[in-house]
C-alpha cells in the first residue's frame, strides 16, 4: 500500500537521523550510553537505599515521533512487523577502537512494545520485550522501580536501556480508544514525548483513530510524538488497491488462481466496509466450505451467513460506523466514541467532539458571535 511504503521511508529516514544524533564515535558518547545503562540498572544498597536515578539526554537531540493512524482491523500489526522485518530485530555488536582498547557496544535495530494506559503496566511491558530482544532475560524482576517517582524512573530506565542498547526504533502497537484516553494515559504519552526528545531515537505509535485522540488531550506529548503524522484510510471500493487485496485472499486461502471474480469483490466490499484484516479473516471462514476456482464461479447461497458468522464480534462496530459515516444523529460522545477505533482517520474529526470542536449559532447568543 502506498501508506505504507510512505510509513517505511519516514521511518528509515527518522532512524537514520537519530544515529546521527547518538553517535557512537563522537567523543564521549561511549562512555555517555554506558553510564545510562548503568543507570536504568542500578541496584539499591545492602540497606535497600539508592540515589534517584538522572535522566540522561543527548545533546542536540531532536523529537522524531511518528503517528501512525488508521482504523482498527487494517493491518497495523502486519505493517509493525514488515517495518520490525525489513530493518532487523536482533541485537548486533559494534567494535570500536578506543584509546583505552576494543570496546564493544550493542545495536538493536527495533524494540515492539504493546500500550497500556497506565504507566507502571507500560514499564512492565517495555522491560519484559527489552529483555529477551537484548538476550537478557528477565528484567521485569532485576530492576526497581521507586513508585513514588515513577514518571522520573521510568523516564530514566528507558533512556537507559535505550541508549545502552542503541536502540533504532521503538514501535509501541495497539493504542485504542479505551486505554489511550484514560486520565492515566497522559503520563504515557509524556514518557513516549520525553524520551524521543531526549534521545532523538524514533518513537512509532501504532494508533486507531480513537487512540490517536487521546494523545490530541496533551499538546507536549502530541507535538514530540506526531513529528510526521500519516493516516490510512480503508482501499475505495473501486480501486486497484482494494481488488488486489481480494485477489490475494481468493488465491492464497481460496485456491483460486488470477484474479478475484468481480461479484467477490463486490460481496466482499459490501460486509467488510473494506478493512484488509476482515477480507482475510472472511475468506478463512469461507475455505472451509469451497476451494479453488471451479467452486467460487458463483455466489454460495449461504456466503453472507458464513461471512456475517464469522465477524460476529465486529457486526455491531460495522453497523454503526458506517450510520455514523452516512450523517445518521443521535449519538452522544460517548457512544461515538465506543467506535472510535473503527472511524476511518478523515472521519474522526468530523464526529468526535475533541477532534474538532462544532459549534452552531445560537438565537440567544449577540450577532457577532454566532459564528
């Protein structure tokens, strides 16, 4: 997809950029990344004491965060992983010749860590992919956290360990509506916005449309972490786009062979509302049923029951995403908001009221300010 090869090249762009700002030959910049590995990983004293971990930043860095928003069932986890793919995910050593001898620093091209709306759940998460990505086993358990600064620690362990492992890319995956706009999520979004600040290390956040409107609420955080915003909206209905992704479906899990039969498409436009991830779970559904072409020639009497059955669990978003979408009134923010995350990204700010504020003149209000 277009989106998505543009996602690639901003993203290989932005990782290139932060090395510049990290790097590893510039004098002092060595021995700068150990000390804040050191940090994230210090240990309190035999008297369970320990000074108040520092935030190490580099000098000179720049935020490069990238919002990355489309809505739910498009394929968000496959393009974090063709990214993760494409620019590697295991830690490679790096020799450098000092003065003082060889030393050896790590890289690890792409660190993927799910979102939580709260900030020690987050933490959890990162140490618990951060350590089996670096080959280190099971920091979650190794390092302390002060819970009485935790915004402060945080920060500091994450720069640390990112900086100590040099690291390219961080993606944080599966910010929805319902964990991204807590009133807990803005220290998240503060400890994302932060980070990139002070490393200049990219920070990709996978976000449906309803997700990306909680990071909307804290102005510092969505300018750290919005640096490039790109939305993807579903494939038009007639375009090239949408038949090839019904034609991969129809041969890889239909067993056909060229090129979809247009009544496929059709159905398949008309029960999906075109989201990629619904096509390939559809056609999974149906392959237990028929295989290859001579038995996809024409509609099944029961396609729409197979295909309504097996997105039982997204029916109702379908439904009211697509009266939403039509103009139809009568819902209240809340409710709009319970299917936010299915809002195609240039919909949201028309019918979510945060993303773009309505308003209507008022007979009560003096002629100059009605509008």
């Amino acid at each position: 997809m277009e989106k998505q090869e543009m996602l690639l090249y901003d993203v290989v762009a932005f990782v290139r950029a932060g090395f510049k700002d990290r790097n590893l030959i510039a004098k002092g910049n060595g021995e700068l990344f150990r000390h804040s590995l050191a940090i994230a990983r210090q240990a309190p004293n035999v008297q369970g004491h320990r000074e108040p971990r520092e935030v190490v930043e580099i000098k000179g860095a720049r935020p490069r965060g990238i919002l990355f928003v489309t809505s739910a069932r498009m394929g968000r986890r496959v393009t974090a992983e063709r990214i993760a793919q494409f620019l590697g995910s295991d830690p490679m050593p790096i020799e450098l010749m000092t003065p003082g001898g060889r030393v050896t620093h790590w890289y690890l091209p792409v660190l993927r860590v799910n979102w939580s709306g709260r900030l020690d759940d987050f933490l959890g998460k990162f140490l618990t992919a951060y350590g089996p990505a670096m080959r280190q086993g099971d920091l979650l358990s190794e390092i302390r956290v002060d819970k009485g600064r935790l915004e402060a620690e945080a920060l500091a362990i994450m720069v640390g360990l990112c900086l100590g492992a040099n690291l390219g890319l961080l993606i944080v995956e599966r910010i929805d509506t319902s964990e991204a706009g807590s009133d807990s999520a803005g220290k998240v979004w503060s400890v994302l916005g932060q980070l990139t600040r002070a490393t200049g290390i990219p920070v990709l956040c996978m976000a449906t449309t309803g997700g990306a409107s909680g990071l909307m609420r804290h102005p510092s955080a969505s300018g750290e972490l919005s640096v490039k915003t790109i939305s993807m909206r579903p494939p038009a209905s007639d375009s090239a786009e949408w038949a090839d992704v019904c034609s991969y479906a129809y041969q890889e899990i239909l067993g056909g062979t060229g090129k979809a039969p247009s009544w496929l498409v059709n159905k398949l436009e008309e029960l999906t509302q075109c989201r990629t991830a619904l096509v390939i779970k559809s056609c999974l559904a149906l392959a237990q049923y028929g295989y290859g072409d001579a038995f996809w020639t024409a509609v099944p009497a029961d396609f729409d029951e197979i295909v309504k059955a097996a997105l039982y669990t997204e029916q109702a978003s379908l439904s009211n995403v697509k009266r939403l979408e039509n103009g139809i009134r009568g819902y209240t923010r809340a409710s709009v908001m319970r299917f936010a995350d299915w809002l195609a990204p240039g919909e949201g700010p028309n019918l979510v009221l945060g993303l773009q504020i309505q308003t209507s003149p008022r007979a009560n209000l003096p002629p100059e300010l009605r509008d």
